[in-house]
C-alpha cells in the first residue's frame, strides 16, 4: 500500500516537472511593451528544438542569423493592421529566435495566424517545399491609441504668445541684436569656409594616403611570400579587413563577408559611385576567394568539377591577380567622394 501511494506521488511530481518544462520552452517577448499606433515594434518568439530550421544540410552554409522573407501569407494577412517590414530567425545551439519588425496602423489586437515555420524559411531560400513541418502560433498582442491614453477628442486652437507687460521694447532689442549677431556670422563665414574645407580636406588626404601606403606594402610583402595558399588567403583577408576597419572607423571585422556590401551601401547612405560600387565588389570578391580557398578544403564543392573552379587552390598567376585587384580598389578608398566624381 505504502508503495502503491509513493509511486503515485513519484508519478505526480515527474508529471508537474515536464508540465513546468513543456510550459517554458516557448517564449513571447513584445517591444515596447505598452506598444501604440506609429510605433516600431519587436515581437520576438523564442523556444528550442532539434530540427535543422536553417537547411544548413541542403545550402552546406553554417549560419547563425536568417533573413526571411516578408511577403507570405501570413504576414500579408494582417496588412490592414501593420506593416511587416522584417523577420529574422536566429538560432545559437538548439536555441531559436523568431522576431518581426512591424509597424502596426491602427489600436486592437493583432493575432498572426499560425504557419509553417520551416516553410517560410524554404521560401526564403529559394528552395523547393518540404521537409518535416514546424508549426508557430504567436500569441495575440494588442496595439494602444495615443489618442484614447491623451483623451484628446479634437484639435487646440492656436494661441498668440504671452507677453508681460512693458517688455515689448526689451524683445525688440534683443532681436535686433540678435539679427546682427547672424549678420556678423553669415558675413564670416563666406569668408573663411574655403580656407577651413582646405585644410580639413588636406588632412584627411594626408591620412587616407598613409594607410593606403602601408596596406600596399604589406600586400606587396605578401605576394612575395613562398607560404601555401591557405596562409596566403589567410593573411590577405587579414590585410583587407584591418585597411577597411582604419578606412572607414568601423569593425569590419565582426562582419562576415556576406554582409559587406550592406555595410558599405549604409556608409555610403545608398549613394554608392559606379567606380565605389565596382570596388566595394572587387574587395568582396576577393574575400570571398580567401574564405573559400581558407574553409571549403575537404567540403562537398571542392570536389565538384570542373576541378580548376572550385578546388580549395589558387590557380597559377591569381595571387598577382588578387592583388592588384586590392590596389585598385585601394586607389578608389583613398580618395574623397568629390575626387571620387571627378574622375568618373
């Protein structure tokens, strides 16, 4: 009898512990909490499985942060509602993150149908469908109104401003005085800023010159080099990466190679020169030949043909040629965007 009753409590508490375990494994972060028409929204849903979610077997890529595609079903459903203008998928371990970036238009409650995860990442990938089928469902959220939290109902009508008596004369004065001192200033300054644009510009040329240089002599060193390939591409990657970090007062570094070309459209806020654009790619592709010479040895695509394409070997006469490659673009990076134009 005695143990008849233990093992109903044994039973008890290990059902109470899964229950409390299967609760926790999904979670739904809304940001900002108290979140309002107008506002920029984060709804992150995080929980954990096995399956491999980023297809990481099928494209051979490791990956650890997925864009996905905006324009499903799912999310098109609720356009009368908010604006869908990213979706990302995030996974460290076994661990996932799915978060929508949203702009919601109108106060209520807005509930994502369910859908297939696994689907929309395949969709995003440009694969064909299939696979096991992982099913999401967000939990609702509701959307606040700014005019119902204020309790404004109508329009204020304008106001003239208040002033106290007798200081009419006194804010006449200090306007005029005012309107001198901008005088004096705008005066100054169609004198001077030639001269300051001069040497601020002279500066940095100076600056932009010297790093080149000492780029240019460690690439030159490289070449010379007698190491393998691998060491080689190493190095040069190296090079490239510390030049741009110094170039542009950014960490290139933490970046894959992948993501370069955002980097250098958001630097450039989108306004990249046709000779900028031609060396933002000759510096990508370049990388992207040293992480494929430095990672893909013994991988799948190495043993593809033909053989002189995707062997994990620099072909005879293409360290030169990544090289001078380098120096083009390094050419284009040393120069300020108004020579930039110039010499297109």
């Amino acid at each position: 009898m005695k143990k008849s009753v233990l093992s109903a409590l044994l039973f008890c508490v290990c059902f109470c512990v899964f229950s409390q375990a299967n609760s926790n494994s999904v979670m739904q972060i809304m940001m900002p909490k108290n979140a309002f028409t107008g506002d920029r929204c984060e709804l992150k849903y995080v929980f954990h499985s096995d399956a491999d979610l980023f297809s990481d077997k099928i494209t051979g890529k490791k990956t650890s942060l997925l864009e996905l595609a905006v324009d499903w079903p799912v999310f098109e459903s609720q356009s009368e509602k908010c604006f869908v203008y990213r979706a990302v998928l995030e996974h460290t371990g076994y661990e996932y993150a799915l978060t929508l970036y949203f702009i919601p238009w109108h106060s209520g409650i807005i509930d994502f149908p369910p859908f297939n995860l696994s689907s929309l990442v395949r969709h995003s990938q440009s694969l064909e469908e299939g696979g096991a089928v992982f099913n999401v469902d967000l939990s609702p959220v509701e959307i606040n109104s700014l005019v119902e939290k204020l309790g404004v109902s109508s329009l204020r009508p304008s106001k003239g401003p208040f002033t106290l008596p007798g200081t009419t004369f006194i804010l006449i004065l200090i306007s005029f005085l005012f309107l001198a001192f901008a005088a004096l200033v705008v005066f100054v300054s169609f004198k001077i800023p030639l001269l300051l644009v001069y040497f601020m510009s002279t500066k940095e040329q100076r600056r932009l010159k010297k790093i080149t240089r000492q780029t240019c002599r460690l690439l030159k060193k490289l070449l010379r080099s007698k190491k393998d390939d691998e060491f080689f591409c190493q190095h040069l990657s190296a090079v490239l990466r510390d030049y741009l970090c110094i170039r542009f007062t950014d960490d290139f570094k933490i970046l894959t190679t992948s993501r370069y070309y955002e980097k250098f459209e958001q630097i450039a806020v989108g306004q990249l020169t046709e000779v900028q654009n031609n060396a933002v790619m000759d510096i990508i592709e370049v990388l992207q030949r040293c992480d494929y010479i430095r990672f893909a040895k013994g991988s799948i695509d190495s043993r593809r043909q033909p053989s002189s394409l995707y062997e994990t070997v620099l072909g005879e006469g293409e360290r030169n040629l990544l090289v001078n490659r380098c120096f083009n673009a390094l050419e284009v990076f040393s120069t300020d965007q108004k020579e930039g134009e110039k010499r297109e």
